[in-house]
C-alpha cells in the first residue's frame, strides 16, 4: 500500500470543508455547493507542498446535535476518517464566528493523538485576519485565517500542515494497481455492495436514494495484488439533474469512470436491467473501460438469469459478463473483485501479430466480407497497437467496402477467441496507401 500521510479536514457543515480541499489540492476534486450537508462520505484528495505528497481527507460536516440516522452516519464517517489520519484540520466559519458546535468539537479534539491545525475559513477582508482572534477561546493553538474561495492564506495553512506531518515516509510509486469504479443507478445497492467485498461500513448506506455524491476511493489487496475501490454517485438522466447538487455529483462519477480500469455495473434484479443501465454501460465504453454487469439483490427475485444474459449480449455492444450476487446476504460477492482483475488483465492481453493475422485470415475464410458493386474487402495486416483498451490497426485495400454489420462479427470473434467479453476494442480500418501498391 501506498504510504502517502493522511490529513482529515473536519467540521461543523457549510463552513466550507470541500472548497478548502479544493483549493489546496489546486482543483475541483470534492463536491461544492451552497447547500449544507453535501459531503457524506470521506473523499480523499492527493496534495503536494514543498515536495511532500499528501491526501487531504474531506468529510461530512458533524452535527453532534444532529440525532438523524443521516447525521450518525456521517458523523461516524469523519470519525474514522479522524482515526487513520497523521494530521487534523478543523475547519470554523469566520463570518459565523465561534459557535458551540466549534466549541464541542473542539473539546473531543484536545487529547488527539495527531497534530490538529485550526483554520477559520471565509475570513475574506483584512479585519477578518483580527476577527479571528477569538477562536483562541477553542484551545487549539492558534487559529489560521484564510478564505478559501479566494485563496487568502492557503499557502500559510499548506507550510503548517506540512509542518505537522513531520517526516513521513515518502510516495510508494504506483504498483500498478487496478482501478475499479462501481456504477448505477441510484439505489441499486453500490455502496451495500461496496461495503460487503471491503467487509466494513466504508461508505455510507441509506434506503435514501442519491445519499452517495461523491466518488469515494477504498485502497483493498485482492490475492495479493492491489485494487482501489470507487463507489460513485447514482448516475441518472442528465435532464433530472440540472441545475441541481447532483448534477455535480454526476459529474464527478463520470470523471471516476473515465480514470478506472474496470466498472462494475450494479443493476437492481428485481427491477432487471433498464435502458439506464445499458446507458451507463456505454458510458463505461466510451471511457475505455472494461465492464462486468452485477445483478444484485438476487435473493429477492425469480428473475431468468439466462434471459437477462441474452437482452444484455444483444442491447450491449461489449458483451459483458452478466454474474448475480446479493449484497445483504453476501452471495456470491466473494469473487467479484478477483473477477474485476482477470477482465482488467484481459484488457491489458496482447496478442502477438502472427496469431493475429492468422486469425484474421481464418474469420475472412469463413465468413468472407459482403462484395459491393463487384468489389470485396481485402484485410491486408492486422497488429495490436496499444492494451487497455486493445487497439488493433488493420490495413485493407478499402475502407469503403467496409460493411458495419460484417466489422462487428469481427469484433465479435475476436472477443469469442481471446476471452475479450466486456472488454472495449478498437479496431482502425487503415487504407493501403499508395506506396505499397
């Protein structure tokens, strides 16, 4: 595992948490918005100063007088944030000044076992610098006016927390971890699923629908090899979404699929599987990623499970693995992870030139291409030219000969051959040029 040090970013909610996160991680990463209570989960941010690398942990705002269902869940999420964390930064509201929720918080903050850097956050004008004087009332040391929408002391804040950190132990670089992004539609059981393959309540579970904004990432080792879970918000119809808290959110899910390895597409089996869940599956392609359909909630249904696989094979281009577990009962999850690193490696096969182009020349034989006014396809060379998503280059004499209908029969053999299901492939149809007539 990487052993980049941990800093939590906590506090009251609304006081402006995730723009702070944004702003010193140098960009858009954790949901903003003006209503309060956006961030339920831990979001971690990776942050660089002064040559340390760091993650920035944004968490949801704690109420402690909150006694919702929601409110204890979130604030149990900051807890453990707040436990695996090397650093603290609480975070109060300069223009709302020193509340008790400050005060409360800060009291379960005095005997920290880690470093705890207060900031007061929205001290936008130069009396705000003197304003915040008063949050010396906390007990933590003294307090660090910035303004996190306009940037005003963030370089101050960032030579602290580093200051904190000490000497950690530097970046592990990349060991070529797998990325795999669990997407859906809202309610569909992602984060119960999530939580059961991490055999802990990593993420927060609701019967609420949407109560995941964020893209949430969970570092877990598979068969010894390393994975980085990321549950991600609902994705819905954009036409819902506009103009909304989780339009952003969206937004960000995309963003989480567009850098994974693997989505996993959770669909609701009792519901089957829908046009948003074919829609997301095309999301996943166009974004390079390879694809495994989850029908959860399996225990709680009749459904056909070899009529699902066949609407599936026909509505989707990838032809993804269609495999059924349960959430709440733990069926069949066991081996979902392990299944997402065999496709990631499938993805990442290359298959040597010889064995392609005999491969080529036997699906040519078999099924010759369709002739057009007396003309025929003529498949010259075929190479692989890049994994992860497979590229293959293939020279023909042609291209307008090309029939669709004939190039995803090749596709799919290809797939049938080589174990590629789920798998997006690019194949580039490249004209002889005229030097090697």
């Amino acid at each position: 595992m990487a052993s980049v040090p941990t800093v939590a970013v906590v506090g009251f909610p609304n006081v402006g948490k995730s723009t702070l996160v944004n702003r010193l991680a140098g960009g858009r990463e954790a949901v903003v918005h003006s209503e309060a209570g956006v961030t339920r989960d831990r979001k971690r941010v990776r942050c660089e100063w002064n040559g340390l690398e760091f993650d920035l942990l944004d968490t949801g705002g704690i109420d402690l007088e909150d006694e919702s269902e929601m409110a204890a869940d979130i604030q149990r999420q900051a807890r453990l944030g707040m436990e695996e964390a090397d650093a603290i930064v609480l975070v109060t509201d300069g223009k709302s000044g020193l509340r008790s929720g400050d005060t409360d918080m800060a009291r379960k903050l005095w005997d920290s076992p880690v470093p705890v850097v207060l900031v007061v956050n929205k001290s936008d004008r130069a009396e705000d610098q003197y304003a915040a004087a008063e949050f010396h009332a906390l007990g933590l040391g003294e307090p660090f006016p910035v303004s996190a929408t306009h940037g005003m002391g963030s370089g101050d804040l960032l030579d602290r927390i580093v200051e904190a950190l000490g000497d950690k132990p530097p970046r592990i670089e990349d060991d070529g971890s797998v990325r795999v992004a669990v997407i859906g539609r809202p309610n569909v059981g992602k984060s119960s699923l999530v939580n059961r393959m991490l055999g802990d309540d990593r993420v927060i579970v609701s019967d609420v629908a949407g109560t995941t904004r964020d893209a949430i990432d969970t570092e877990v080792e598979v068969d010894g090899r390393r994975l980085v879970l990321v549950d991600t918000a609902g994705l819905r119809r954009k036409s819902k979404v506009a103009g909304t808290v989780d339009h952003y959110a969206q937004l960000r899910s995309e963003r989480a699929i567009e850098r994974a390895d693997v989505a996993i597409i959770v669909c609701d089996a009792s519901e089957g599987v829908r046009s948003e869940d074919l829609k997301a599956g095309e999301i996943a392609m166009k974004a390079g990623c390879a694809t495994l359909i989850v029908m959860n909630k399996w225990d709680i249904t009749e459904a056909d499970i070899d009529d699902t696989r066949a609407r599936v094979a026909r509505k989707m281009r990838l032809r993804p693995d269609v495999v059924t577990c349960s959430a709440k009962t733990g069926r069949n999850v066991a081996g979902l992870l392990s299944r997402a690193a065999e496709l990631a490696d499938r993805a990442a096969q290359r298959i040597p030139t010889p064995a392609l182009n005999r491969f080529v020349a036997e699906v040519v034989t078999t099924t010759p291409p369709p002739s057009r006014r007396g003309r025929r396809l003529k498949l010259l060379y075929a190479a692989q030219i890049e994994v992860s998503p497979p590229r293959f280059s293939i020279q023909v004499n042609d291209r307008r000969l090309i029939f669709r209908d004939w190039a995803y029969h090749l596709e799919n053999r290809l797939r049938d051959a080589y174990g590629l299901e789920g798998v997006p492939l690019v194949i580039d149809y490249v004209p002889r040029s005229r030097s090697s007539d």
